[in-house]
C-alpha cells in the first residue's frame, strides 16, 4: 500500500467513524425528544381527561342540588296552602274541647218572657175583648161567670203559646249545637286531611332528596375511582415509553460510541501502515 493510500485511509477512517457516530448521536438525540412529546401527550391527555371528569362530577352535583331546590319549592308550596288548613283544624279542636268542657245545657224558657211576647200580648188583648164585649151584649159585664171566662182564656193561652215558644227555644238550641259540631267536626276533618298531605309530601320529597344525594355521591364516586385509573393508566403508559426511549436512546449512544471507537481503530491501522510504508521506503534509499 502506497503512502497516499495510507493518508486518505486515515482521513476516511476519522470520517467514516465521525459521521457513523453523528448519526447514532442525532438518532439518540431524535429518540429522546420523541419521547419526551410523547411522555407530554400522555400527560396532557390525562390533565384533559381529569379536567372532564371532574367537571362532570361537578355537573352531577349541581344538577342534584337543582333538582332538590325544585322539590324543596314545592314541598313549601304545598306547607302553604296545608298550613293554615291544619292550623284551622288545630284550632277546631281546641273549641270543640272547651266546648265539650263547658256541657251546654237547654234553658227553657219563662212563663214571664213567653207572656212578653208581642204575638202573646196581642192575642191575649183580642180574645179578652172578645170575651168582655160579648158579655156586655148579654148584660152580664164583670158577671163572675165572666171573670172565669177571662181568667180560663188567659191561662190556655198562656199554655199554648208557651208550648209553642218552648218547642222554639228548643229546637233553635239544638240547631245551632249540631251546626257548631257540624263546623267544628269538618274544620278538624279538613286539618287531619292537610296534615296527612304534608307528612306524605314531606316523607316522599325528602326521600327523593336523599335518593339524588345519594345518586350524585355515587356517581360521583365511580367518576374518581375512573380518575384514579386514568392516573395511573397515564402514569405506566409514560413510565413504559420512558423505559422504551431509554433503552433505543442508549442503543444509539452505544452505536455512535461503536462508530466513534471503529473509526479510530482504522485510522491507528492507517497510520501503523503508513508507519511500515514509510520505514520500507527509507530501507530502500543508498
């Protein structure tokens, strides 16, 4: 092998290595910036995969809590309107009680105020001038058979109309006792009926309550144990990217440092060989 030979083998040794070695060094250096965008991918896409489930946890419980605001709206609707229906009915039964309490009683009326009765008076007047202007007409005036007449006549008539003025008293009395009982029983009835609509409605609106509640904390339970997940999904999924850029990275690292070390051995080989080549070349000289 000639001297020139020599030289440009050293030459293309040193450059063949250097650029085996540029290209596993750029190839590293490409692995690793893949994997770093791919590793911030995946850490993105979990970031965005969070910020969606949390906001879907928080639409679950603000969609509960509307929901039990509508329901909690008209449970005070219908306290409004059963309200003073049960507080009617309360107070029926206080008066029924006090009413019960003070055992009204019947009081018949007097002889006296059933002969002050103008319809008493006039009849009495009537039939006392009847009885006087008949005995006139037959000479009998203030005759003893006259006053008996008189006196016979007032006390019939004094029976009559107290009899029919008892039986009004009478009557008027029970009337107005079975119209009190009557109003009282259906005021107490209407309050025992809103007081079982308020109990069922707030039994019934107050479960549905508890059962969105419920269903939100739930939801919303499955939504974080599907975070915690998607955690640590991500996390593997760049931990086993990291692993496999790693390992490629340093199989280009090790490739350059192979081209880099290759390189070098030729161009020592070039130069041993221009070393012999040159030696030869001085033994041949006079």
């Amino acid at each position: 092998m000639s001297i020139f030979s020599d030289i440009v083998g050293i030459f293309d040794s040193n450059k063949a290595g250097n650029q085996a070695a540029t290209g596993n060094i750029n190839a590293e250096h490409g692995v690793t910036n893949a994997t770093n965008a791919g590793q911030a991918g995946i850490a993105s896409a979990v970031g965005t995969g969070t910020a969606a489930v949390n906001q879907a946890g928080q639409g679950v419980t603000a969609a509960a809590g509307g929901a039990n605001a509508t329901l909690s709206q008209a449970l005070g609707g219908i306290q409004n309107d059963t309200n003073p229906t049960i507080a009617a009915g309360g107070s029926a039964a206080d008066q029924l009680s006090q009413y019960a309490a003070s055992n009204p009683q019947f009081t018949a009326p007097t002889l006296a105020q059933a002969e002050a009765t103008p319809g008493y008076q006039f009849q009495l007047a009537s039939g006392t001038n009847a009885i006087q202007n008949s005995a006139a007409a037959q000479g009998l005036g203030n005759s003893s058979n006259t006053l008996v007449g008189l006196e016979n006549y007032g006390q019939q008539l004094a029976q009559t109309d107290y009899g029919n003025l008892f039986n009004q008293a009478q009557s008027a009395f029970q009337t107005n006792q079975n119209a009190t009982l009557s109003n009282l029983s259906t005021l107490i009835n209407s309050g025992n009926t809103a007081t079982g609509i308020n109990a069922g409605a707030t039994a019934g609106i107050t479960g549905l309550e508890s059962s969105n509640l419920t269903g939100a904390a739930g939801t919303n339970a499955t939504l974080q144990q599907y975070l915690a997940g998607l955690g640590v999904q991500g996390a593997t999924s760049s931990g086993q990217l990291g692993l496999q850029g790693a390992a490629t990275a340093g199989n280009f690292a090790v490739g350059a440092g192979n081209a880099q070390a290759a390189g070098t051995l030729g161009e020592g080989n070039s130069i041993a060989n221009l070393g012999g080549d040159i030696g030869s070349l001085l033994a041949g000289l006079p």
